[in-house]
C-alpha cells in the first residue's frame, strides 16, 4: 500500500494493495487529513465511485476498488476526548488501534477487544465488526462502539447508536464500508494495572483436547490456539492452546517501543512451500518444552506477535497470499473442521499461519457481522496460481456444506453464490450501500457495478 501521508490528491490511479497483496488495482488516491476533507472529495469524484479506507489491512479486495477512488482516511486520526471515569474514547476514524493504546495504556485503559495487529484504523475496525481472543466474553468490537457519525454522499450526517438511528448503527457496523463515511467514534476502553498478561501455554493432540481446553477456560479473558495443519497421523491437529487475562498486579503503564525489525525483501515464491511449513510447525510445537507453560507475558507478544516485524507479508513474496477464514457453528463445527484440516493436509498446501478459535454467543450488533457462535479457523496460503485457487474454492463449499461462512475482511476468492448463501441477508443490508460507495469486493460478490 502506498503511504497515505506521503501524498496529496493524485491525479493519475496508482496499483493499491491490500495485506495480503493480493489482487492489486489501480485506484485514484486522496488523503483526507481533516474531516471537511470528505465533503469535496465525494463532490468532485473522478469517475468508478469510491471507497473510504483506513490502513489496508484487510487481506483481499474489500478495501479495494478497482479503477475508482480511494479515500484514505490516516491522516484524520486526532483524538476529540476522553471520559477517564467511564472510559469512553471519541476519535476521528483514521486514528489507528496503536496510536489509541500509546494514549490509554499510560492512564489505565485497554482497548475492549483487539485483533491480531494494532495497525488499523478505528473506521476498519467497525467496518469489518472486529473479533479478538476475548470474542466468547466479550464479543465484537462494534459491541464497544457506542455511537458514530455517518456522513452519506448526499452530505446527510447521521449520529449511530443503539437508541439513535438503529438500523443504520446495525447497518455500519461489519457494514465493510459501504453505508457511507464514518468521521468519528466513540469506543468504551476497559481499565487495566498493568501492562501484563497472565499467560499460560498449553500443548495440545487433536480438536477434541482443543475443545476440552476451550470448556476449561470460558471465564478466561482471552484464549485462541496455534494449530498445525500440515501434519497427518499422530499429529493432526497438534496446537498450543494460549490463553491469559489481564495482570492484577500493578506495573508501570509505560508506551510501547517503536518496531525497529522490518521483513527486507519480498522473499521468493518458493520460499513458503510444505517442507518449509512442517519444519517451522514442529519447531514451533516443541518450543514449548513443556505440556504446561505458565509466564507473566507483556502485552505486545500476546496481541500482536506478528506486529514486530514491519512488512512481514513480504515474506510471501511478490504474488502475495489468501487468507481463508471459516465460522463453522456448533452443530457442525467438530466435524467440519476435521474436514477441512484433512483436506488442507492432504492438499499439500500448507498454511504457515493457522489460528483455531472458539467464538462465544454474545450477539454482534452488526447486520453483516462475521463471527457466530462455534468455531472459527484461519488460514493462509501463499499463491500459487494453479493450486491455491482450486482449494480455496474447495474449502469455502465445504464451509457451506456444514453451515458456516467466510469472512469478507479475509477474503479474495469466494464465489458470488457462495456470499450470497453465507450472507443471505445481503439484499437487505444493499438498500443501506450509498450509491456513490462500492469496493471491489462488493461488485465481485453481488454483481452490483456502478456505472463508469
Ligand atoms: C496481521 C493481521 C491480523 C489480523 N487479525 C484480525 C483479528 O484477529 N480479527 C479480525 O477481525 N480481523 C483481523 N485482521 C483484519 C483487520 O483487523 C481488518 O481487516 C480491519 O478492518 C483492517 O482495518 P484497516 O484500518 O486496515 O481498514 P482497511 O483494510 O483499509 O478497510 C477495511 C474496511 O473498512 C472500511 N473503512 C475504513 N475506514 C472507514 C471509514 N472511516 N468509514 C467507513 N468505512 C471505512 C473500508 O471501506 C473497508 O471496507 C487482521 C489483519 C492483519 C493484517
């Protein structure tokens, strides 16, 4: 992705890619550094639409629009107030999930949930209806929103909440950007003591100890599980169950250091492959000596390992890589993940990153949220042109056959018929699309193009 900060209004489309750097389209790029900036971004449209976007950390097209026009919203990231006594946090929408915990973590707050990189914007946040390993206590992050402003392309402004304006708070929230401009919000932080987690690391062999340990702490804050499926056999299934809650013990809340390890080049195709993948899973499991491992652990390991180093997806190399990730319930979720992790193994594509979690039933607020109660499994694969697409597909009918869904936020590949089954609502939440808004997701999964 091009550094938002580091250019006006572009007259010519520039290639915009997302995390997963995979597709890339061209795209007509404005930094909105104020929030009158929108006003007269949307009014002087060049022609394709347009998308608000935050930091492109979105895997596939959904903060993609191929040939339009792209919003960037990072240079609005100003804090407007903050209510030490309820914890309530309003900022401009491009303020980042990093930039809010340097300002809470020092006075006693944490964000309410948080995903797997702190690199994204508070709009993204809501737009895709984050989850985060406190998703079977907690819920979504839109649950912690507590208002917004909607601004429509029309110049409408609409102040969401879950008393104000419902049905467009439902519709925004998860609403992949579509209903409009989000220029502000107000996220309710949660107090902490200290910068620690009380951690513990558990081995695991196969999905019925994972779901015992799942069963085991569901008065735990924060769990989820590295698995490795790579391996057949006595192995299938092997993982590290982590989980934690915040230390009670006080320490200073100090701001996090600055990542100084930036990945340096984007590594060859081939650097990724199932040999490479296995040798890292079982130095992984067995790094963990033992079966239990109890640490205080700071927070900046446990949220966001990944965050350490800047760039890591060029570690995929240039043709970058799909992420695939599954909510499959309860009725089905045992079975159907064993059916999906064989069909990874024996694909001979393996996933470096594979991330197993069990989603709680505190209801999402919004109307196209991803996470339902069961479990969730996510993958990634680099591509590679004649393999990955055919099992990505695979795996996404499998997803259906057992009643799951994949998530937008984490997706290049579904079929149209495929979202339309997993979202069926989908036709409703398109009366709430502004019509000057579409992404590249969108027109890809409906079929829906605004005229050029
Ligand atoms: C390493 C890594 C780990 C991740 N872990 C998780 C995880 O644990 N859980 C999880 O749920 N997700 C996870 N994600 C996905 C990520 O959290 C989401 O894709 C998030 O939405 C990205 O935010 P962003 O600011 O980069 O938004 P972008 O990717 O730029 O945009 C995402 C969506 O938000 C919309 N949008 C952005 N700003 C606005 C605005 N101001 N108004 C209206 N719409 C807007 C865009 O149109 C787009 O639809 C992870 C991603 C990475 C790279």
């Amino acid at each position: 992705m091009p550094d938002p900060n580091s250019q006006k209004d572009l007259a010519a489309a520039v290639p915009f890619e997302s995390w997963g750097r995979y597709p890339t389209y061209p795209a007509k790029i404005t930094s909105l550094n104020w929030q009158s900036d929108y006003a007269p971004a949307i009014a002087h449209l060049h022609q394709g639409g347009a998308l608000p976007v935050g930091m492109g950390r979105s895997y596939g097209d959904s903060c993609l629009l191929k040939d339009g026009n792209l919003l960037v919203t990072t240079g609005m990231n100003r804090l407007i107030s903050f209510d030490p006594e309820t914890g309530d946090l309003t900022a401009e929408a491009g303020m980042t999930l990093a930039q809010i915990l340097d300002f809470a973590v020092p006075r006693g707050f944490f964000l309410p949930v948080s995903p797997g990189t702190k690199y994204v914007t508070l709009g993204g946040a809501i737009a895709n209806d984050i989850h985060g390993k406190n998703h079977h206590v907690a819920g979504t992050f839109g649950r912690h929103v507590t208002q917004f402003e909607l601004v429509r392309s029309d110049g409408t402004r609409k102040i969401c909440s879950a008393t104000q304006n419902e049905d467009w708070y439902a519709a925004t929230i998860g609403g992949l950007g579509l209903t409009g401009f989000i220029s502000w919000a107000t996220l309710r932080m949660k107090p902490i003591v200290s910068r620690n987690i009380d951690y513990e690391g558990i081995q695991f062999h196969g999905i019925d100890e994972f779901l015992d340990l799942t069963k085991q702490s569901h008065n735990i804050e924060y769990t989820v599980s590295w698995v490795d499926c790579a391996s057949t056999g006595k192995n299938f299934c092997r993982g590290v169950f982590m989980q934690g809650d915040h230390s009670t013990k006080p320490t200073p809340l100090i701001i996090s250091p600055e990542p100084k390890l930036v990945f340096p080049f984007d590594a060859p195709g081939a650097a990724l492959n199932h040999t490479t993948v296995s040798l890292f899973n079982t130095a992984f499991f067995h790094k963990q000596i033992h079966k239990r491992v109890v640490a205080l652990q700071d927070y900046e390991p446990f949220f966001y390992p990944l965050d350490k180093v800047l760039h890591w997806n060029r570690m995929y190399g240039k043709g970058g890589l799909l992420q695939f990730q599954y909510a499959i319930p309860w009725e089905s979720a045992r079975e159907g993940t064993i059916a999906i992790m064989q069909a990874v193994a024996k694909s001979g594509l393996a996933s470096f990153l594979a991330v197993l979690k069990a989603f709680g039933d505190v209801p999402s607020p919004g109307m196209m949220s991803f996470p339902k109660p069961g479990i969730t499994l996510a993958l990634d694969f680099p591509i590679k042109a004649d393999k990955t697409f055919p099992l990505v597909e695979r795996l996404a009918d499998m997803t259906c056959d057992y009643g799951g869904r994949l998530y937008p936020a984490k997706d290049a590949a579904m079929t149209a018929p495929q979202f339309q089954a997993f979202y069926p609502q989908w036709e409703e939440f398109a009366r709430f699309r502004d019509p000057l808004i579409t992404s590249s997701f969108w027109e890809r999964v409906t079929g829906d193009k605004l005229p050029l």
